[in-house]
C-alpha cells in the first residue's frame, strides 16, 4: 500500500488530525481541547478544512507553509495566541529560530514596527519555552 | 574585490537600489518614480530600509521574504497596488504560479475567504500581464 | 424521503452548490466562475466550507447569517466585492433594504464612520442594480 | 401616556441610558463608571450616540443588532473586552447560547478562523459567568 | 451677544453644519448629498456626533485634529475617500502640504510602508486638484 | 559649532538615540533592553529609521509627530504596548493630559467607539503612573 493510497482511503478529519499532529503539536491539541466545551463542530472544521484540506496540499512545503502563517499572522496583529502557536509550528516544520526572526522583522515594512516587535517579543517567549522543554 | 568587500563598501541606498531591481523590477521602479512629485525623500527611505537594510540581510533568501511579503499583504487586504507588486516580484525570485497560487489560498485560513480571494484576483492580472510580456 | 435524508445523502460540494444559489445567486455563481481560470480548488473549498458547513447548519436562520456578515464585512472595511455580494444575499434571504440599511448605520458605532460610509454607499449600488432588473 | 410619546419626552441621554440598561446590563454600567476617572464627556457620547441615538432606532430588532454587533467585534478582533460586553447583552435581548456560538463560528469564513477561536474563547468565558451568576 | 451665546443657542445640528463647512468645505457637503438616498438620517447624525460634538469641542485645535485624522485614516487603510476629504480639510484649517507629507511619511513607522505610500499618492492627487482650482 | 554640525555629523544611530531619549524617554529603552535578547540588530533599525530618520525631520514638531502617532496607534487598535509608550512620550513633547484625552475621543469617529474606549482606558494607566512617579 503507497503513501498515496494511505491518503486516499483517509477521511478528511483523519488527514487534518494527521497534519495537526505533526505541524503545530501540543499546541495544536490543546486548542482542540479548549474547544470540546464551547464549539466541539468547530473543532472537526479546524481539524478538516485548514489541516486536512489546505496544508495537506502537495503544492507548498510546510516550511514554506509556515513562513507565509507566521507573516500573515504577525502583520495582522489581532491573532497573538495563534502566532505563538504557528511560530512553535515553525520550529517543528524546520524553520530555524533566526528564520522566524527574520520574518518577523521584515514585517515592519508592511505592518509598521508595533507588529515586528510584537512579534518578536512572542517569539522571545516560545524560544525560551522551548529552550527549556529541551533541557 | 570580494562580494562581501562589494557590499560594504556599498551605500544603504545603493545596495536598496540592487536590490529593488532585482526584487521588485519594473513595478518597483514605477513606485519611485511616482514619488518624485509628492515625497522625494521617502523613495529614499523606501530603498534605504526596506531594500537596503532588510532584504539585503543573509538571513533568509529572497524566495523566503517574498512567501512572506505575499502572505501579509493579501492578508492586511489594504495594499492592493503592493501585493500585486510583490506578486510579479515572487515570480521574479522564483516562486512559481502554483507556489504563489497555494499561499494565496491559504490566507482563507487566517485573514477569510474575501481576503483569499482579492488576492487571488490581484495574482489572475498579474499572471495574465506576465503572460502577455512573454510573447 | 424527507428533507433530512435528501441533506444527509448529498455531498458537501452538492449542499454548498444548493446553498450558494439559494442565497448568494448570481453574485456567487460569478465569484465561483472568476476563480477558474486561477485556482479552480479554491472554489470548491468556497462551495464547501462556507456553504457546504458552515451556511447549511441549523442553528441560525440564514436571515439571521447575513445580518453577521454584512456587519462584519462592512466593518473589517477590506472585502467590498464581498459585502455587495451579501448585500443582495441579504435582500434574497428576507431582509428589507431598511433592515440592511440599519445595519450599516450602526456600524458606525463599532467601526467608525468611514466604515459606515462605504457600506451605506455599496448599498446604494446594490439597491439601484436591484431596482432596475425588477423592471 | 402612550410608550411614543415618552419617548419623545426623553432627553437623548435618558433614553440612552435606558437602552444600555435594557441591553447591556451591568457591563455597560462598568465601562461609564470607569470613564468617570478620564473622560467623562465620552461616557456622555457613549450613552447618547451609540444607545441613544443608534439602538433606540425602530428599523431594526435588538436581537438583529446584537448579532450585527457580535459579528463585527469578532471579525475585527481589536475590541475583545467590548466582545465580552456584547456575548452578554446578546443573552440579554434574547438570543441562545447557541445562536452566539453560530455567528462566532461563521467569522471563521469573514475573518479567518483566530478571529472565530478568539470570539468563542470569549464566548466559552461570559457563559461560564453567566451560569455561576444563574446558581 | 457673545460667541460663547451663539454656540449654546445653536442645535448640536446646526454647529455641526457649521464646522463641517469650515472644516471639510465641498468635499464634506458631497458626502451629506450623497446619503441622501439611502440613509438621510445617517447624514444628520454625521453632522451632529462628528461634526457638532467632537470637532466643536475647545480643548484641541482644528490644525490638531486634523492632524490626529489624517495619520488615523492612512494607519487604517481602509477609508481612502475619506482620507482624500480630509488632507483637503487639513489644508483648510492650516496644515501645510509639507506637514501633511511628513504625516503621512511617519505612518510608514506605525502601519508600513504601503500604508503610507497609499497615503501619498491619495496627497499627490488632492494637491494636484487644489493648485488646479488655485489657478 | 552650530547645532547643525552638530546634527550632520552625527550617524543616523547617535541621532535616533538622542531622538529617542528625549521623546519616549524610560519607555523607550526598555523596548530596546528587551529586543537585545532576541533580535538586537531590530533595536538598531528601530532607532535609526524612526527615530534618527523620521522624528528627526525639521517639516513637523514633535509634539505634532505625536498627536499623529497616538492617533494612529489607537486607531489601529493592535498595538497596545506602544500606544502607552506615545501617551508618555506625548507627554514628554509637550500635549496636556486633555490634548491626549481629545485626541483618543475624536478616535471614536474614524475607528469606532471600542478603539476609543482602548485608548482612553490606557491612557488612564499612563496618567495614574506619571502622577504617581511626580510624587
């Protein structure tokens, strides 16, 4: 059985689980989680259409994938918990942490120097946390 | 004479105005052009920190910056004469249509389907424009 | 077979196609054509998600779903192809032209009134293009 | 007295602080005793404008306003503790818990899903206060 | 009679229509005219909120406020008409074209560069007019 | 030596230095502290374009520059941090606490009522801790 074939015989919401897992990770999960007590359907839509449908496309890399998250999410500044998660999605998909700094400063071009520095400052705090989760 | 002894002894103006060829070509050009009558030094500011200093950083490849650039554009949804502009400037650097084409629709994800879609719409007259220069 | 068997035995694409029609008509039907000739998938993903999903849920009147979309594409301020398109979703699924017209009104409150303006104004297109092919 | 003409009889800042006491409650009362300290004028505005002058309008319902009003607060995702504000006054002009949790949803498709994680997030924290304030 | 008589006897639409033709000229009159068929009465409450209460007020100077709008429409980037109308008012009331141009130039720091960039080429296009009509 | 001299033959980093010491003062440098442990090549960016670059330019005071800033910030509603760094700094270049309170009530027209109410409770904070460290 080819790996295609193992992706054709999966539902939508097996595949979305599949590349939630693998890209953002605990974090991931855990908004799933938070989501059981509010809006489970939710939940499943989060799971089928941006992870089973849209980063499950074989057209971009997940590297790629998540350059363009990390700079759309920093620039529109109204998605901080979402940023910290994508740039921990960054770091699983293989961005190095210089990378990400770099997106996130070029983004005072486009969305002035308040979104670079919040940016970076969210950074800040998931290098160190995943600075110490190594230790 | 190194690239790197190049460089140095470049100005920040004269390297932003390398790099803004290379980068942005004819459309970027156009832009300085058109503040010669309204704001002569922001061109100069323009070509300075944008091109001089950020994107002529080693740290992440012109390819990266662009998925980048394209990604907070179409998801601010308020710099539509700017995306299109870094649209034919991902082509320039190597982005391919479907690279460019997946990011796009990918911000239905973060930003909505209106901002997925203006900015698919903005990559259709551009593609077409590119098309036809081919020719 | 009732109604729900009918639902339950369509794909996510045939209720988005039902739905799409029923409440954008041939402004939806546009978009979904405009999208072919750049990212045919795309317009699946709108059929599907949107009005495949999200529309066809029961627990909010469709009336009641335009009301929330017309209020935060008139807000947000970035997607008026979009708001003009659900102006007249607005009007196919039940509400009044003064109904709508408060609605943008009261943006004003929450988004400014520049915000309110150019909503006011998309209306005053949709509803003069409304007038005419009733005649 | 018929109910008109008292409300003729009433000044714009009466009839203002009748609707914010009818629709928002005590959230509403919160938000003019903190402006007390900074900018009493405002709360004035505040109480005149928005509820005087805009909620008190018959061409609309306030249950279709306060759905207008959630959307938009969580499409825009700048005004989280005026979201709070509004998921409560929504409770309180009649819409269910699950009404609120549909129009959140649906921003995921206007705004992008943060904007909709964000909004239910809020959602999931004023219910919880509003069950403990029902013990 | 003194000037301080003639505000307090004067309808907060009366002063508004009064400082709206001070400030905004033509411009402001063409919007009034404008929403005179679809929402006449959003036209009276732009005169009174806007226009009657806020600009009438004395603790900040007509230059100053027109300050404060012009850098908060360019930031917002999604009321171009409006800030076309007030770069003209801000030349009404005193701003230079140099200090309007310096305004908007700093939004590049706060929004980004394409924020400001639209911003000047909306001044390159009311200067343009205003030395026409001068002629 | 006339203040000239001084100013040209100083670099663009001294300049912004200066610049920033004497406008956003202790607010500022701890923005700068902070970026040193995770983009210290962003804290040289940041004092040489804003603020050796823009705020440095003779075309508009800084007093004005800030009534700009603060306008914009508040408008924006996604940079909250910064937004009390410019209330102080406003401050700082001469705007009375009632010039500052104006300038976030006038907000309420272009960006809404929530994004006023922001500022304003922000600009709170910044009063009560200025008064406080007066003492």
């Amino acid at each position: 059985m080819t790996q295609n074939d193992l992706q054709s015989s999966e539902t939508r919401l097996e595949r979305g689980q599949r590349a939630l897992a693998a890209i953002d990770g605990e974090g991931g999960q855990r908004v799933i989680d938070a989501l059981a007590g509010i809006a489970p359907d939710f939940a499943t839509y989060l799971l089928e259409f941006p992870f089973g449908d849209i980063y499950s496309r074989p057209g971009l890399s997940l590297r790629d994938r998540e350059i363009a998250t990390i700079a759309a999410l920093a620039a529109m500044g109204t998605a901080q918990p979402q940023l910290k998660v994508h740039i921990e999605a960054g770091l699983n998909v293989g961005l190095s942490q210089e990378e990400i700094t770099e997106i996130l400063m070029q983004m005072a071009v486009y969305a002035g120097f308040p979104a670079a520095l919040n940016g970076l400052f969210a950074a800040k705090e998931v290098f160190a946390d995943s600075h110490q989760s190594d230790g």
